[in-house]
C-alpha cells in the first residue's frame, strides 16, 4: 500500500494537498504523521523525515519503492498512476487550466502563504485585519486567487466543476480565509463552503481540531495559554 509522509494537520498546508487527493478520490494509503517540534531545530522532525526523503520535507509518498516528494509531483504521479480517476479534469482545456492554477498556487502568492501561515484551529480575525490594512501584497494575492475561483465553469460548482487536484490545491488558502477572516466576496465566499463540505476537508480539519501538539515558530501571533 501507498505511504503519505505528512506533518501536522493544523499546520502543514503542503501535506494536506495531496492527502485530501488520496481521500477524495478513495486510494488506499497508510498516512504517516511526523509532527513539528515545539521549537525549531528541537526533536527528531528533521532526522526522520530525512530517513525517507533526502530533501528533508514533507509530504513525500512512498509507493513501491518509488519515492516521490513536493506537493505537485506527487499529485502528478497519483493522477499518471489511476488514469480511470479523473484527478485532472477530462477535458483537455480545463485540464490545462487546473495545471495552471496549480502550478500559480504552487510557486506562488507569497504575501498570503508568508503573512497568513495555515492555523486551521486558531481565530485570528484582528490579526487578519490589521494585516489587510498593513500590505498591499497580502490583498493583491487574495484579489488574484479570487479571479481565478470566479473563473470556474460552474457558479456553485468545484473549479473544475468536479472535484479535482485543484481544489485540493487552493483547499489550504480557504482555511487561511476562514483563520483571518480575509474579506472575500459572497460568491468566493459560496466557494470555501462547498470546498470545507466536501467530506475529504472535513476528515482533514476535524483531525487538525483535535491536534493538542502546539508550534512555537508557527504561532507568530498568539502564545500558548
Ligand atoms: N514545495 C514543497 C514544500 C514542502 C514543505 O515546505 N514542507 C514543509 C511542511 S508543510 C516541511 O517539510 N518543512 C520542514 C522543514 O523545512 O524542515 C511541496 O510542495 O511539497
């Protein structure tokens, strides 16, 4: 059976895309958690995750001897390994486009990733707030990440209609959303609730509530009570 390498679910919005792949479409996989230390560089994170994967992050998938590492080119690998699954929309446009998409996720909105870590158990709407305020970059990203939702085929429906690596993509950022209470239009807004619906996101933060593991270089704007 296929092996996930992942970190905690309340932090690691890597990890969580291409989890939510293996859910979401129903591939049998052991998942392997190897949670943060509290303070960086403490604990054995590092050394284990080293023992899997010489580039020393997760997530990493390990399927048959095959190691495959980075977010993308393991959902590429999982979409080339079960082509009866559409991971990738049938379509050859919209596959094209939810490549793009993807890939723009992937590599970029630094603002956002950079200012609005993923905490999915914490609320920090004034923080959120005063970030807005603060950096034009942080609205640009949201503002970018909001024309490409509105760009989706079907009002209502997933960006490519149906479920897909896609969403599994921005599935992270609509936490961060929800986290900052980052002020997104009614229509984004319909998005990040068929998106926090879909039973594979539900699996995913119900896990991440029940997490008790606290990190330190994670929390830049809370402490621990
Ligand atoms: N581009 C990589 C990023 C992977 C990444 O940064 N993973 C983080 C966890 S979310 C990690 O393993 N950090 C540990 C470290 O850098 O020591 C991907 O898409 O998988």
């Amino acid at each position: 059976m296929m092996q996930l390498y992942i970190a905690n679910k309340n932090y690691s919005s890597w990890s969580m895309r291409p989890w939510l792949v293996l859910k979401a479409f129903e591939l049998a996989f052991e998942e392997i958690q190897l949670n943060f230390p509290c303070e960086r560089g403490e604990g054995d994170f590092k050394q284990r995750v080293l023992e899997i994967n010489p580039n020393g992050k997760v997530p990493a998938l390990l399927d048959r001897g095959r190691l495959v590492w980075d977010s993308l080119a393991i959902c590429e690998y999982l979409a080339e390994q079960y082509p009866e699954q559409a991971l990738w929309p049938r379509d050859a446009q919209q596959r094209a486009w939810a490549r793009s998409i993807s890939a723009e996720m992937h590599s970029g909105f630094t603002d956002l990733r950079s200012l609005c870590g993923m905490n999915i158990r914490a609320n920090l709407a004034e923080v959120g707030a005063k970030l807005w305020q603060e950096h034009a970059g942080l609205r640009q990203d949201v503002a970018r990440i909001e024309q490409i939702w509105a760009t989706r085929p079907t009002v209502g429906g997933f960006l490519c209609g149906e479920f897909s690596i896609a969403d599994a993509f921005y599935a992270p950022v609509v936490t961060r959303f929800m986290t900052y209470a980052l002020p997104v239009s009614a229509e984004s807004q319909q998005y990040m609730q068929l998106v926090m619906q879909h039973p594979a996101m539900q699996a995913w933060m119900q896990a991440a509530l029940q997490e008790p593991m606290w990190v330190n270089y994670l929390e830049p704007y809370q402490s621990q009570v």
